[in-house]
C-alpha cells in the first residue's frame, strides 16, 4: 500500500539515481580514472599538510575573502520541495497528504544543508584554527551559524519570490543580499572578540528559522510555483553541462509588456552589415533576459568582494585576472544565442560569426571590466598606473574575447 512516507522517499531516491546518471554522462570510468581520482588524491596531500602547518599563502588571504566565500555559500541556499505536475490530480485535494511532503521537504532540506555546510567548513577548519585565531568550539559555533544562516536564506528567497515579482524583487533581494554580507561580517567579528553576544545572535537566528519553516509549511497557494522551482532545481546540473557544450536550453520567460531595455528596438550601430546585426541581435537577447544580467551583477559583484578583501599589491593582478574570467563567462550567453531556434533560422557564414563573437563577448564583458578598474584605482589612488593598466586591460579584454572566439 502506498503512503506519503514511501512516496516521499521513492522520489528522494528517483532524483538521486537522477542525478547520478546527469554525473555519469560528464564522468565516465576514463574521466575518473585519469582526473577525478588524481586531484582527489592530490587535494587530500595538500589537506593534510594544511593540518600540520598553515600555508603560507594565506598571508595574502585576509579573513574577509574567508567570508566573501561564505556569504556565497549562504545566500546558496534553497529549500526544495518535492512535488510534481501530476500531484494537481490527487494529493492537491488530499490536504494531510500535501502538508506532509512539504514537512517532508523541508526536513530533507534542513538535513542536507547541514551536511555541505559541514563539508565546507571541515576543508576551511585548518585555516581557521591554525591562522586565523579560531577556537574548536568558535569553528563549530561558526558552523552552527553559517547552517542555520543557509536555511533562512533559502526560506527568506522562497518568501521573496512568492510576494514580489519583476524589478521589486530583485531589489528585496539585492538588499537582503547587503544586509545578510553585514550581518555575517558583525557575526564573526562577535564570534571573535565577544563569544557571549554571538550566541545570543545565534539562539535568535535559530528562532527566525523556526519561525519561516512553519510559515512556509503553512503557506497556501503555492503549488505550481512549488512545482516550477523543483523542476529548475531538479535540471539545474543538466542546464549547466548543455550550456557549458553550447547547447540551446529554452529558459521560461517573465510576461512584460515591453522589455525592460531597448523596448522601440532602435539600431545600436550605424553601420549595417551582417557582423553588426547579429551583434546587436545577441545583446539584444541577453540584456532583455533578466536571468543572464543577474548572473553577470553576481558574477561581478564577487569579483568586486574578492578584490576589496585583498592587499593593495594584488588588487591590479586580480583585476586582469578576473576580466579574462569574465571575458570567459559571456562566452557562454553568446553560445545560448547563437544556438537559438530563432538565430539558426539565418544562414550566418563562419567568418560572420567568428568576428560577431569576438566583437559581442568583447563589448559584455566590458561594462564589468571597467567598473572592476575603477573599483582598483579608487583603492590604490594609483592615478598613474591606471593610465597604463586600464587601457592594457582593454587590450588584454580585446584579446580575451578574440581567443574565447575562436574556441566557440
């Protein structure tokens, strides 16, 4: 006889063997034998020498860039719920049966988050005990924290997108993400200096997360948006390795009226050809596609993290470093464009698509570019090198797109 318990775990373990056959196409038996297995190996050597005698790399790691790594890791988060199109059929009138795999979810989801955050701070321990100034008991406290902190922002995200949509959510979100940075900074300083007010933080984050668990247990209405996001979750590996082999992957659109940018269409170059047509078609694309440029202010709003946290002598390095990342990156809107049903209606030529890639991968991963050396020479004041390094980067950004063209 089926029961909700059996159903529940009969789809934990249909998404695990899932999963797996996703890791299997990407990782074969070749694949693991001649990489994985190497640089596990050579990873674990490393880990263990980290436990005898801290690195001595991590001079130039201050602990902001630690925390720049979990506010990532935080704001991650996502709380999944297990349910599917045909549920409508039978377990949407069956309510006991509904409130029961949401408690279900929930719990699979809170014990999951506890096992990566575990995961995480076991790899950052030596570093934290050993150069940083942790006590054992500030790492696990630190864990604790970090845990707890993951499922509310996975809770907190849920929320979001079922009270706002469009332009509202995203800055709910943006501001949350701000004041969540603040808050793990003032957290771990507590944790530090003052052990007895962060656990008092502590005890009322873990009352916060008792309370959004059972709102978002009792929440009503939510089911086909709750079915949307456990498919997204569900595809989330597959989307990427398609993405990552330039495969078109169709992306559910946000009804608008009209596009948020470029709404009368109107022509970005003044010279007409076919290299410039498909240019302003591909940017067209991706800045009218509200996933791609917040992926990109993400994308550069951790670079920006990381280049804040380091020392002044390296802020130049990281940003050369980080445009080419960048460079890199667009590459991957320009596949998801240019392998679209509607692009490939047009008879493109190669050399066409060649000089349109450079000239499009180029020009997106400028505006990031140039805001990384402005955030660089605002840091250092170093007026004089930026007259040299910014234009350098520009060159280099040029060179970047023109080799990640010729890879495409």
């Amino acid at each position: 006889m089926m029961t909700v318990t059996r159903l529940f775990f009969r789809r934990i373990i249909s998404d695990w063997k899932y999963q797996y056959e996703v890791w299997k196409t990407a990782v074969d038996w070749i694949v693991a034998l001649y990489i994985v297995i190497p640089f596990l190996a050579i990873f674990l050597n490393y880990y263990l020498s980290w436990w005898r005698k801290a690195p001595e790399w991590l001079v130039y790691i201050p602990l902001n860039a630690f925390l720049a790594i979990i506010l990532v890791f935080v704001w991650s988060g996502t709380i999944r719920i297990f349910v599917e199109d045909a549920d409508q059929l039978f377990l949407l009138q069956c309510k006991a049966w509904i409130s029961r795999i949401m408690t279900y979810s929930l719990s699979y989801s809170v014990i999951y988050n506890l096992v990566v955050t575990s995961l995480l701070l076991i790899i950052l321990a030596p570093f934290l005990l050993l150069y940083y100034g942790f006590s054992p008991i500030g790492v696990v406290g630190l864990t604790v924290f970090v845990f707890v902190l993951k499922n509310c922002m996975g809770l907190a995200k849920q929320l979001i997108e079922l009270r706002f949509k469009g332009w509202t959510q995203r800055l709910v979100r943006m501001v949350i993400f701000i004041i969540t940075g603040v808050y793990v900074r003032g957290n771990v300083v507590l944790l530090l200096s003052r052990p007895g007010l962060f656990y008092l933080s502590l005890f009322i984050l873990l009352s916060t997360l008792g309370m959004l668990l059972e709102k978002r247990r009792k929440l009503k209405g939510t089911f086909f948006e709750d079915v949307a996001r456990e498919q997204t979750a569900k595809l989330k590996l597959v989307n990427f390795m398609l993405q990552r082999a330039g495969t078109y992957v169709k992306k559910p659109k946000l009804l608008r009226k009209r596009p948020l940018l470029f709404r009368n269409s109107n022509l970005i170059f003044q010279k007409r050809n076919s290299v410039n047509g498909l240019v302003e078609m591909c940017l067209k694309a991706v800045l009218r596609n509200e996933g791609d440029v917040g992926f990109y202010l993400k994308l550069v709003g951790v670079y920006l993290v990381v280049i804040v946290a380091f020392p002044g002598d390296y802020k130049w390095l990281l940003w050369i470093v980080f445009s080419i990342m960048a460079t890199n990156v667009v590459g991957v809107s320009w596949l998801e464009v240019i392998k679209s049903p509607f692009v490939c209606l047009f008879p493109w030529s190669p050399e066409t698509k060649m000089v349109a890639a450079r000239k499009t991968i180029f020009l997106m991963a400028l505006p990031g570019q140039l805001l990384l050396g402005l955030v660089v020479v605002l840091q250092t004041r170093s007026w004089l090198e930026a007259l040299v390094m910014i234009p350098m980067g520009i060159i280099i950004g040029y060179y970047s797109a023109k080799r990640v063209s010729y890879k495409l």
